[in-house]
C-alpha cells in the first residue's frame, strides 16, 4: 500500500507539471485514481472536457509524460 501511496504522489507530481499547459487553453486535469493495475484515470475539465482533441491530448501528451516519468504506470485513461 505504502508503494501506491508513492506512485500516486509521482503522478500528482506529473500532472502538475503538466496543468499550466493544459491552463493556458483554458482547460485543466483532475487526478481521480490510479486502479491496482497500474492505470492513472484523470478527468479533464474546462475546455479539455469537451476538446475533440482531448484524447490526443491524454495520450501524447499527458500519458507519454507521465510513463516517461514513472515506468510503472501502463496507461492514463480519461474517465469522462
């Protein structure tokens, strides 16, 4: 439980690296949860929610950080 606990500081860690950008098109992330399998479910909120772009966004930009970051993370997965 302890190594969760620490895995999901490093993706908070990640994702507020990455929320000034995702800010600055008036958009933002919320972490929710990271399942035991390893898979970081986010929300994206503002104009990130309703972007068509959002799911590229999440994958190239979000999740290749956030596995380049934290190898142990397999995928980053929008729950909305």
């Amino acid at each position: 439980m302890a190594q969760k606990a620490e895995l999901i500081k490093k993706v908070e860690n990640v994702i507020d690296q990455i929320r000034p950008y995702l800010e600055a098109d008036g958009g933002n992330i919320r972490f929710v949860e990271l399942t035991d399998d390893n898979v970081v479910n986010v929300e994206l909120l503002g104009a990130c929610g309703s972007c068509p772009m959002s799911q590229m966004t999440l994958k190239a930009g979000v999740e290749q950080a956030v596995k380049k970051a934290i190898p142990e993370i397999k995928s980053v997965e929008s729950i909305n």
